[in-house]
C-alpha cells in the first residue's frame, strides 16, 4: 500500500487542519490562497462556515430550501437550523475539487471540516510532528 499512496502534510501547532479554497457555483473563491481548516470529528456535515463567509461568497443565491431542514445543537443544548448551500471544496495541495454542503447559522464565527467531508480520506493526526496529513493515492 505504501507505493500506492503518497502524504500530503500542512503544519499546525494549535489544532489539526487542512489547506482548502471555498468556492461558490459561480466560481469566486474566498481567499486566493488556501485556509488552514481545523478538523472537528464532533461536527456531522462537511464544511461549517461563519456567517461572514456565507455572505461574502452569496451563498444565498444557492442556498438549498428551508423545506430541506438541518438542525444542530450546541454543547449546552442549545438547537438551531442550518443555512445551507453547495460549494466546492478545493484542496490546492493535490489539485482535487469536492462538491459539498456548506453549513452556517445566525451569528456562526466558526470553520470547520468534520466527519462527511473526511470520509473521502485516510487522515493522519501527527502530535508528534504537529501536523495533519492525507494519504492520497497516486495517479
């Protein structure tokens, strides 16, 4: 397996994350260069965004029907309904795009990537190395 695969690693010293681009359908991108994205496995979906993100990239234009709701709760309890949108999710570092569901409610401050999005790979958490890393295969 090992000649299969190769590591694709991005250093952090505060918490595990990995190097993204957002982009919206149109095509516009939230930052021209990757943003380091804490990993969070207590998150469900696949990318929570702050609201200022949602906004600034006018996700609303896609934002799928509040007929599709999604529900989440804070650590206290606290229940609130999603905003969500479909985006693309680049991952510069391997030249990949991922098509997934951005996530956001009133007042969200937070970006994170959880569990739906990292099903796609087998992920490395250095302590160590304080580092986090893909195994992707080769091509």
């Amino acid at each position: 397996m090992a000649n299969n695969v190769y590591l694709v690693c991005w250093e952090s010293h505060d918490y595990f994350g990995i190097g993204v681009q957002i982009q919206n359908l149109a095509g516009d991108v939230y930052s021209a260069s990757e943003t380091l994205i804490q990993l969070d496995t207590g998150y469900s979906g696949e990318l929570l965004i702050p609201e200022l993100i949602f906004e600034s990239l006018q996700l609303d234009t896609w934002e799928l029907p509040i007929s599709l709701p999604t529900y989440g709760s804070t650590i206290t309890g606290e229940s609130f309904s999603f905003r969500q949108a479909p985006v693309k999710i680049i991952i510069p570092k391997i030249n990949k795009e991922y098509y997934a569901t951005a996530q956001t409610f009133n007042g969200c401050t937070r970006l994170l990537i959880g569990r739906a999005f990292l099903r796609h790979f087998k992920v490395i958490l250095d302590w160590q190395g304080k580092q986090t890393c893909l195994m992707v295969p080769k091509t």
